[in-house]
C-alpha cells in the first residue's frame, strides 16, 4: 500500500513523493475488495496498491512537471533561436562591412589610378615613381594636420603642382605650397609660398636658383622622413 503526499500549497515548489504505508493483511484485502484501493504502476515501474485520489493527485503533479518542463523546453528554443538569429545578423553585418571595405578599397583603387594618369606629365617633370606618390600625399596630410587637395601643374609656378588646404571644413581651400617648381621659377617666389620637394636631388636644385629666403619642405617618400628648410641666396638658416 501507498498513498501520494503533496505538501501544500500544492505547486511545484512543495514536495511530493509516494510512501509506503503499513497495513494487516485483512485490511488490505478489505480494501480491494471494496474498491477503496486500486493497483497503480509507479514512475519507476513499481506496481502497488493505492487510493483513487492519491493517483489524481499525482496526475494533477505530473501534468504541472509537464507543463513546467515544456515551458522551459520552449524557453530554450526560444533563446536558441534569438542567438541563432543574432548570431546570423552578426554575420550579416561582418559580410555587409568587409563588402563595404572591399568596394571603399575599389574605388579608392580607382580614384588613386585616375589621379595618377591626371599626373603622369608631373611625375615626368618631377621625376618622381608614380608608386611613391600616395605615401608623399600621406606625409603631406600627416605634417600638415589639414584637408589637403591637389590641383594641376602651374606654368606660373614652374610647372610645379599646386597644394591647397583649409583647417576645416567651414573654410575655402586656399594656395598652400607647390610640388617640385622648375628653379627658374623661383626669381620672384612668394616669400611664405612653401615649396615641397621628395629628397635631396630637388633642394640643391632649390638651394643653387633661389634669390630670396625660401620655405621649403623635404618629404622623402622612401625613407618617410620629413624635415624643413629655410634656404636663400646668404647662409643657410
């Protein structure tokens, strides 16, 4: 004999288990006779005898366990399903920012490749690798610590290349500096014009024609080392 102890209130977290209980012979045999007891199969197979209500009661149990554990069951789903979810759109956005990159780095590409072939005249004056000259804007923009742009070759200015830049972007792009002017350009130059050139080769150029004191930039796009000059016609400053 059993009977079905659930502690009240009964929710799941009262206890509830099966006991044996004690009974004589007769009495059990009264009882099943009278149809007071019934054989029930236990969770574990084990097969006694029992009151009807002592097996509602663990039926009214079992279905809360059920609905408890399909509740869980389906609150994992759940949360398994938000994380693959998350999981994907992650990957989404990973796909669409490298996409992005990709297509930034194309037209950058491209934009570096027509800049380039706009200055293939310069780079003949210049006689400056075309290779060499992204890394010499970098210097530019790095020491100037401003929004730089190219303009074009000036006949005024030695077939130099014009440099403009502005502080910010409220301001006008103004005349900067000039790029590698011939030094027969140099007899009446701006005093605060500055003049960039990409190594040694072009400052002795600079240093043998000028005829007043001269600003002038070196920007070594090899060995990425810059420094500044003041050169004219008296000692070097």
């Amino acid at each position: 004999m059993a009977r079905y102890t659930w502690a009240a209130p009964h929710t799941l977290k009262t206890k509830a288990a099966w006991t044996h209980i004690s009974c004589s012979l007769h009495d059990a045999i009264q009882w099943i006779l009278q149809g007071r007891v019934h054989a029930h199969t236990g969770p574990d197979t084990t097969v006694w005898w029992t009151a009807h209500t002592y097996v509602q009661l663990a039926i009214v149990r079992a279905r809360l366990e059920a609905d408890a554990e399909a509740f869980l069951q389906a609150a994992a789903a759940e949360q398994r399903r938000q994380a693959a979810e998350q999981r994907a759109a992650a990957a989404e956005q990973r796909r669409l920012a490298a996409e992005g990159r990709r297509l930034a780095a194309e037209e950058q590409g491209r934009e570096q490749r027509a800049e380039q072939e706009r200055l293939t005249a310069f780079f003949e004056h210049a006689g400056m690798d075309a290779a060499l000259w992204p890394v010499f804007m970098h210097m530019v923009h790095s020491t100037s610590g401003k929004a730089v742009e190219c303009g074009a070759q000036s006949p005024a200015h030695g077939n130099g290349l014009l440099l403009y830049s502005r502080p910010h972007k409220e301001s006008a792009f103004q005349l900067a500096g000039v790029v590698c002017p011939a030094p027969s350009a140099l007899t009446r130059w701006p005093a605060d014009l500055t003049i960039l050139v990409p190594g040694q080769t072009w400052l002795s150029r600079i240093e043998t024609a000028a005829h007043t004191s001269l600003k002038v930039a070196i920007l070594n796009p090899v060995t990425k080392r810059c420094t500044y000059e003041r050169v004219g016609p008296g000692p070097r400053r």
